[in-house]
C-alpha cells in the first residue's frame, strides 16, 4: 500500500477562531508569502528521512522509511529504505481478494493525496490566495496568528493555518474536508530550526467512515551545503 508523503499530514475538527476576526492587511500579505517563499528556497538545500505508517481499523497495514530530496529539476525525489507492508493472506482466492482490495485503496490514497496537497499551500499564489482571503485573529499566548477559512479545495471545507507573529512561519495547521462522501480531517505541526527553516515534522490524516489513519514523522534533515 502507497502513502501519502508530508506535503500531506487530524484528530480534532478545526477551532474556529473565538476572537474576533479582522481583514488580513497588504502589508502583512506581503511579508507572508515572502517568508513561504524564502523557506521553499532552504527546503531545497536539505535532504531528509520520513516515516509513514497507515493503519486500517488499529491494525497496522504498511510502515515505509523514505530518504528524501530535489532533484536537479527541482522536483522531489523519494527512495525507498524499508518497507513493511501487511503479509497479504494465503490461499489462491482471498489473496486475489486482498491483492485487489489492496489496490483500490492505493488508488484512494492517490486520489486523497491530490485533495489534501492543495491545502500545504504549495506555491507562492496559493499562499497568497489563502492568505488574502482568511480571516485573521491576534496573536495567542504562544505568540501566533491564526488564519481561518472555510471551501479552501472543496464546498464546505475548513482550514486553519497557525503563523509566527514574529518569525511569520507556519506552527500549525488544522483541515477539515470531504473526499468520496468521507470526512477527513488533517493536522500538521511544524518545526523551526536554528537558522529559521521550518518544516512539517508531525502529520496526521483521519478518514472517517473507512477506520483508516496515516501518520508521518519527518526527521533527520540535513543541509547538503554544509
């Protein structure tokens, strides 16, 4: 079974914001997307290992380690170091039965992962167009702005996206959305190094109505220019 990587990672439905919303202002569009952008451009500079593991009714169905980078075309690369997908069950028809149900939920995940990249905000126009559109609360006690707002991908959709208010990195992000007739809902937390990069380094996707959860851990980046 294929996983979702983490420009893909939700236990809980997504808070609304209580404090009273506010239009986002230019100049703090402006400084926003400028910070995703500068991050992308360190993003590529690192090389990083992840660790997915999708579990189908609390049974364990696949745990894959990957080593990721860029390539020279700038697109990601992800190999493969262990993989320990479920043992499929003996016997010439169920394990026909299983081979096939095996592939239609990779056919499923595909189709999820398609829907939930459009919510990492991946380029700079979809960080504008979120960001010009949400709804904006002031800083918590943790010193972060909360960005709210709803059909981001899909009608009746939810997204909240939690920014530094100093450092304007993202800390959090909480979605709730629908895909085939399922909710899904979807967290992710962020970590800041040293030298400002962030990156994702806790996601986690719940499909409601199939008992399916993935879960990935990014770790181990390193910088290939030092």
């Amino acid at each position: 079974m294929r996983t979702l990587s983490l420009a893909v990672a939700g236990i809980a439905l997504v808070v609304w914001p209580s404090l009273v919303c506010a239009e986002v202002s230019p100049a703090l569009v402006q400084k926003v997307v400028a910070a995703r952008q500068k991050n992308a451009t360190m993003l590529r500079q690192y090389t990083w290992e992840s660790r997915t593991e999708i579990t189908e009714n609390a049974a364990v169905k696949d745990i894959r380690l990957e080593q990721n980078t860029f390539g020279p075309d700038g697109q990601p690369q992800r190999t493969l170091i262990n993989d320990q997908a479920a043992p499929l069950p003996s016997g010439f028809l169920r394990k026909k039965i299983a081979e096939k149900e095996r592939d239609k939920m990779e056919t499923y995940l595909k189709g999820l992962h398609a829907l939930l990249d459009q919510y990492t905000l991946p380029t700079a126009g979809k960080t504008l167009d979120f960001v010009l559109q949400a709804q904006v609360t002031p800083a918590n006690a943790s010193g972060n702005l909360q960005f709210f707002r709803g059909s981001v991908a899909v009608p009746g959709d939810s997204m909240s996206l939690w920014i530094g208010a100093v450092d304007l990195q993202p800390k959090r992000m909480q979605v709730t959305t629908f895909y085939q007739g399922d909710q899904i809902n979807m967290t992710i937390t962020y970590k800041t190094l040293s030298n400002g990069f962030t990156y994702p380094e806790f996601g986690q996707v719940e499909v409601f109505g199939k008992g399916i959860t993935l879960q990935v851990h990014n770790f181990n980046y390193a910088n290939q220019n030092n």
